[in-house]
C-alpha cells in the first residue's frame, strides 16, 4: 500500500519522501536500475521539426552508456538475438506521439543487430491481436511522457495498458496497478529496453483530451533504462521540477502517479527509489531541471 | 391522449434543457472558413467513451454525462479542428465539468466559455463544447471561433447553474474561479488534496469549491460538499479530520505548515471546509457567511 500523500506533504516539502523518493539521486553505481538522460538542443530544429540524425545519435549514445558498450551495434546485440521476433510498444496519442525519428532509430538498431525486417512490428492500440506482438520474443517500449488526469504520469509503465485485456480494470485508485501489465503472460521477461521520450514533454493537461500546447517544452531529452520503474521515477522527478517552476510548489506533483512507488512496493518489476537509481547525464545541461 | 400530452412534456423538457440532440448533429456545419469535416461524426456514450478518450474518460464519467458527438476538420496538410459536444444530462453537470478547468480568458460564446492556445471551451444549456486545434493553433483560431459560434446558436436555451451554487457566500467571490463537481478525480484536478479519497467523494455527493480575494495573499478557498444523508457527512468529516488535520481533534481548526489556516466543520449533511485562511477568525467569519438558509 502507498501511504496517504496529502497537500501538507507539498508545503512541508516532503511529498518526494512520502512517495517512496528520497532527495537525491544515488551517486553509487547500481547497475540494476541504470537510468541514462541524453539532451541535445539540435534533436529539435527552429520549427520544432524533430531531426531524425540527431536522434539516432542520442539513441545510439544512451543505449551505449546504459550497457557499457563501445558501438550501439555491440549494445543492441547484447538486448536481441537474430532470429528473433521484436514487438515495439510504441504511443500514437494524436496530440503527443512516439516521434517516428525515435520508432525508426530504435528499428534500425534491432534490424542492425541481426533481427529480420519483417520479424519487427511497431503498434500500439492492437498489440494484443497483432500477430508478430502475440510471437514476439523481445519487446521494446518507447513512448513520450507527459501526465495524465488519473494515473499522474504517462510513461513506460503506463504504456503497457493496452497490453492488458481490460484498461479500464486498471483505472480504479489513480491507475495505481499499472505495473501488473509487466507481468502479463504476453509481456513478462520479455521487454528489453524502456525509453521515455523527453524531447517534448507535456507536464499538465487541459479540457477533453488533456491537452494544451502551453504545457509542452522542448526539453530535448531521451531517458533510456532496463528498468521501466526506475525510468519512469526519474521522469516523474523531471514533471515535477517542470511544474515547480512553472506552477508553483503546490501544483508540483501531477495528481497521483501511485503507480511508479506500487510498481515497486507491491508488483516488484522495479525500483522507484531515487537513491537506488544511478542517472548518468549526457550532452546538454542547460536548464536540466534534474 | 395521455401518451401524446406525456410525450409533449418529455420533449418540452429536453428542449428546455438545452435543444435536441440528432436536430443538433443534423444542423451543424460541414464547413467552417476553408475548414472541411473529413471522415464520419462518432457519438460516443457512457459506455464507448474509453474508446475516445485516454484517461480523461474518468472526468466525464464522475458527472451526469450521456454522450459525446465528435466531428473533425481538416484543411491542408496534418492542421485538424475536433469539436465536441458533450450532452452532460443538465445545465449543472455542463456548468460543473466546464468550471473544473478554466485558466483562459472569456471568448464570449455561450453561456461561459474561455479560449487559450487552440483550445475554446464553453457551455450553454445542458451542453458542454470543446473546439480544439491539433496542428497550428493561430492559423485555426479564426475557425474555431467561427465554429463555436454556429455551434452555440444551435444550442437551445440557456440553463441554470447548479442551486447548491447559492449555498456560497457572495463577499470577494471570484466569481471565474468556482466550480462544481462530484467526485475526488475532479477535486484532485482542481485542488489537489490527498492521494486517497478522503473526503468519501463519488456521483452521489455535490461539492461547490470557491475562491475569495484575500488582500495581500493567495485566495482563501472554500470547499462545501453536500452528502445524501448526515450518517455520510459525518464520516467523511472524520476522515477527513484523521487523514489531513490528525492535530485539530475536535476543534476542526488546524495551523499548516505554510501558517495559514484549515478549518473543517458541518452543519446537518454538509461539510465545509475553509483551506489558506490567514487566521482562525477569517476561517471562522466565512463558515458564518454560508447562506444555509
């Protein structure tokens, strides 16, 4: 169970504590749940096209980073096999999608490391029929962050709801059993690599469907981890800094991403715990926030 | 005879509320400016309204709504106008799911509406509207309005605001800042206050949640939440009190952590609760000025 977070928690500035988040990420290297942020200015051009060169680079470097490999060709082949079959659980939300530059550099890597062209699908509302999800051997989650009026946050845990047979079975109490979709039969060992696009994260919604261009910034950034847990703390932590800064304190914490501390305190799929999180930073500092 | 004078009634009543639905789709425009709708119109219900949206489904579902009609625009290239009609079963549930959410200035259409970067809001009747541009918000924005326009005209008339509005005291209202609603999914939208329900919050409960000038600092905040019997009332109270002021005992009076004050108290099935009041006697002089009568 989490425990009760109220409005006090915020003013007192205690609410990361309660979530299960200490004040700093680990300085100490646990390689179990290696978090890596990449940020180049350039992944965006002047009309915020997103620039698919750039992106492969930032890909390639953060996956590089996260195993400790020389080339992104030696960090691919150590995540997939040839032979193999390759699900990419990718966000087609109409307002805020996987960038395609991101799903194509992803592809092109897995393709690299041996997997035939024709074994790798790229879905998200129909991974549950769609015939090379229900073979697949590996899967890839790649999705952009940005939050969500009943989970909090959507990130890679979040994704994985379409996976499940009922997504509304898993709305009750802010979302909080999302993680509970890494164990399903069609998903569990199998996901190889979470990435959290941050090249232009939403940190608070409006009307209908959530959105508003308002709350959208080029941050320029891809977060990239084994561990989905792990890889979604460090976007909350992102959210959050975000909508200190332009919300105020108060509205700091998007209401109520339970699901990243239950992910780990009650379906063990990985670490919220900042302290047992090495982030590795990459490229960009500029108004890092984290 | 009965039939037809019952059903006479039924109708007079709908339109009352706000305009017939299928007369409503049926007239509105397939051209706005150089906007054409592509693809069908969907309506969504209770039910199918997962289907449409993510997540926010919740938000809808906690209030009286019925069904959403969805028609989409598009000009040139990946630029799309949605519009959506919301038939919320009321003109309070309308009022109540367009005051949870307003940050814009008034655009002047309808009985209240806002715009702000792509996105126009606004109710009239028992209908709930939302323009939204997906692509270039300023080259949509002369559509948008031309739409909400034409879309408000087919509205019938106008609607009451929910009665349990009046319970609120008039003194420095900001009167843009109220809102009404239901359930915790809205509260912790609007104002978030825990992570758990504590407040015992659901369809069957009204909350009015208001926001008074304060000289000097941020607007004092007044929440009063009506239960359907006094057994309900006063066990949210005593959720309440252990879940956010454990300190405040029997008093209902609490000093934050910020200095400013909570003050919770009930009266028969209702519960106020009175958050950023500089002092007691502030918290205590807005109890005073709820018109319970």
């Amino acid at each position: 169970m989490t425990k009760l977070i109220t409005r006090r928690d915020f003013i007192r500035g205690s609410a990361g504590v309660v979530l299960g988040a200490a004040i700093g990420f680990s300085a100490e290297p646990v390689k179990k749940s290696r978090v890596v942020l990449i940020r180049n200015p350039e992944a965006l051009d002047a009309n915020s096209h997103f620039n698919a060169e750039v992106i492969q680079e930032m890909l390639d470097k953060a996956v590089m980073a996260l195993l400790d490999k020389s080339t992104p060709q030696k960090a691919f082949q150590t995540l997939v096999k040839a032979g193999e079959v390759v699900g990419i659980k990718s966000n087609v939300w109409s307002y805020l999608p996987t960038p395609a530059e991101l799903e194509q550099a992803l592809k092109r890597r897995i393709v690299e490391a041996g997997v035939k062209e024709e074994d790798i699908g790229i879905d998200d509302h129909g991974v549950r029929e769609n015939p090379i999800f229900k073979k697949a051997t590996s899967l890839f989650n790649v999705r952009p962050i940005r939050t969500h009026y009943l989970s909090g946050m959507s990130g890679c845990l979040k994704n994985y709801i379409m996976f499940a047979p009922s997504q509304q079975a898993l709305h009750p109490n802010s979302c909080a059993d999302l993680g509970s979709c890494y164990k399903l039969p069609m998903v569990k060992g199998k996901t190889r690599l979470n990435i959290l696009c941050c090249l232009t994260p939403q940190f608070h919604g409006r009307g209908p469907h959530h959105f508003s261009r308002r709350y959208v910034w080029n941050y320029c950034g891809i977060l990239v981890g084994k561990d989905p847990v792990a890889v979604d703390a460090v976007g909350l932590e992102l959210i959050k800094a975000k909508r200190r800064q332009v919300l105020g304190k108060a509205r700091e914490l998007p209401p109520v991403p339970k699901h990243i501390q239950v992910a780990d305190t009650k379906h063990g799929i990985g670490t919220s715990d900042l302290n047992k999180i090495e982030l590795i930073k990459l490229g960009w500092d500029q108004d890092i926030l984290i | 005879m009965k039939k037809n004078l019952l059903l006479l009634i039924i109708c007079v009543l709908i339109y009352s509320c706000g305009g017939n639905v299928k007369d409503i789709y049926q007239a509105l425009p397939d051209q706005v400016l150089d906007w054409k709708a592509e693809a069908e119109d969907v309506v969504y219900d209770r039910e199918t309204l997962y289907d449409y949206m993510n997540g926010g489904a919740e938000v809808y579902l906690a209030f009286d709504f019925q069904q959403v009609f969805v028609r989409k625009f598009k000009r040139t290239g990946e630029d799309e106008i949605i519009l959506d009609i919301y038939d919320m079963g009321s003109p309070a549930e309308a009022f109540g799911v367009f005051s949870c959410d307003r940050e814009d200035e008034g655009a002047g259409i309808g009985q209240d509406s806002e715009y702000g970067f792509g996105l126009l809001r606004f109710w009239k009747g028992r209908y709930f509207v939302s323009v939204i541009a997906a692509g270039d918000d300023q080259a949509a924005k002369p559509a948008i309005f031309e739409l909400g326009k034409s879309v408000a005209g087919l509205l019938g008339p106008k609607g009451e605001k929910p009665e349990m509005l009046k319970l609120l005291p008039d003194k420095g209202l900001l009167k843009d800042r109220i809102s009404f609603f239901h359930s915790n999914v809205n509260l912790n939208n609007r104002f978030f206050i825990a992570s758990d329900n504590i407040l015992n919050l659901d369809r069957s409960t009204d909350c009015a949640f208001a926001e008074y000038e304060e000289k000097g600092q941020e607007p004092v905040i007044l929440m009063i939440v009506r239960y359907p019997d006094k057994a309900a009332a006063d066990k949210a109270n005593a959720s309440f009190r252990l879940g956010y002021m454990p300190e405040a005992k029997d008093t209902g009076l609490a000093e934050m952590e910020n200095r400013l004050w909570t003050m919770v108290k009930q009266k028969e099935n209702i519960v106020a609760i009175i958050f950023e009041a500089p002092d007691t006697a502030r918290a205590q002089e807005l109890f005073l000025e709820i018109h319970f009568e």
